[in-house]
C-alpha cells in the first residue's frame, strides 16, 4: 500500500517552515485506514501487551480500533483540564511553547504492560512525557507505533531502549 500518496503535505501549518502531515486524506480511505490499524495490530500481536494508550486527539482514532482488535483496554492521554478525576500530569518543551498532558492516576496497576500510539513521531519529546507518566505510575512501557516516522528528527533516538514502529518514513 502506497500510504505516502494518501498523506497531505501542508506547508507552514501550524507556523512558517512546518511541513505538516495532514493524515485525515488518509482517514477518510477506508482501505488504507484499514491496512494501517491492520499493520499497527499486527505488531503489537507479537508483544504482551495490556493496554493500548493514545495520544490526543489522533492517537485516539488510530489506537482505539487497535486496541479493539487486540482485546485490550484503552487509556485516554488528554491535554490539560479535559480529564475528570483525579491525574497525573507532565509538561515538556515543544520546539514553540510547552505542553501538558494527562493520564488518569487509577489508569494502571504495577507491571500493567502499554504500547503507546500516536499518529506521527516527530522529535519524540510528546511520547517521551507520554513514557514519564506511565512509570510514574508503576507501568511498563513496551513501546510506541506510529503511522509516520519524521526520521531526520531522530525521535527514535530520544526513544531508545523502547520498542518503536512506524509504517511511512520521511527524511526531509
Ligand atoms: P514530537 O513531540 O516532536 O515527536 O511531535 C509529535 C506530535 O506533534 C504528534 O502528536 C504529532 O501529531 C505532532 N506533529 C509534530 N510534527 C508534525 C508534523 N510535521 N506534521 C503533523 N503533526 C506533527
């Protein structure tokens, strides 16, 4: 499957000398959404995995079928002030700003094993944080799966150690 013809160069979005990767083109063709939570599903299959945790928002539409597919719970990583009860909460440096996201305290017990997914790896600092809190709460994590891989941003290296999948690669 050719998904690069399915992904949306946008220029300048969010700011001048982004190139972002618009991936709702390739949401709304069912054969590629499918073959891509397919693939995603597939290499999880080969872990032990106990949970699948998304990114907000499209980790979300990515990690949640997989997690269907694999019979496992999903737990919803938010940015701040969306969860209700009582969280744990991490801020990190993005290349403008910062950031904060979220997880449920009562998301995991020790040893809880979870792969983390998100739509696209970029420097890795988002799925870095995303790493930090569920050790802060006594989980293992196994990895993370993306659908794209910005590999001249050297995320994976941020990420060594881990368990990191990625179906396309870009290294421009
Ligand atoms: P990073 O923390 O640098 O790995 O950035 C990853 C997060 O930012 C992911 O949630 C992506 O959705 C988003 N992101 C970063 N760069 C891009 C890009 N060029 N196109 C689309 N999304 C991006």
């Amino acid at each position: 499957m050719d998904l690069k013809s399915k992904i949306r160069n946008v220029p300048d979005f969010p700011v001048k000398g982004i190139q972002f990767k618009d991936i709702t083109t390739l949401l709304k063709d069912k054969d590629a959404y499918r073959y891509c939570i397919d693939q995603i599903t597939q290499h999880c299959k080969s872990l032990k995995i106990d949970y699948i945790a998304g990114i907000e928002a499209r980790g979300f539409v990515i990690g949640s079928p997989v997690a269907y597919n694999l019979n496992v719970g999903f737990l919803l990583i938010r940015k701040k002030g969306k969860l209700p009860a009582d969280v744990e909460r991490i801020s990190y440096q993005l290349e403008y700003g910062e950031n904060t996201l979220e997880i449920h305290r009562d998301s995991l017990k020790k040893g809880d094993r979870v792969m983390v997914i998100d739509d696209l790896l970029a420097t890795g600092g988002t799925t870095l944080a995303v790493f930090e809190l569920i050790e802060k709460l006594n989980g293992i994590v196994v990895g993370a799966d993306f659908i794209i891989e910005l590999e001249m941003l050297e995320g994976r290296k941020k990420l060594s150690g881990y368990e990191i999948f990625s179906l396309v690669k870009y290294n421009i």
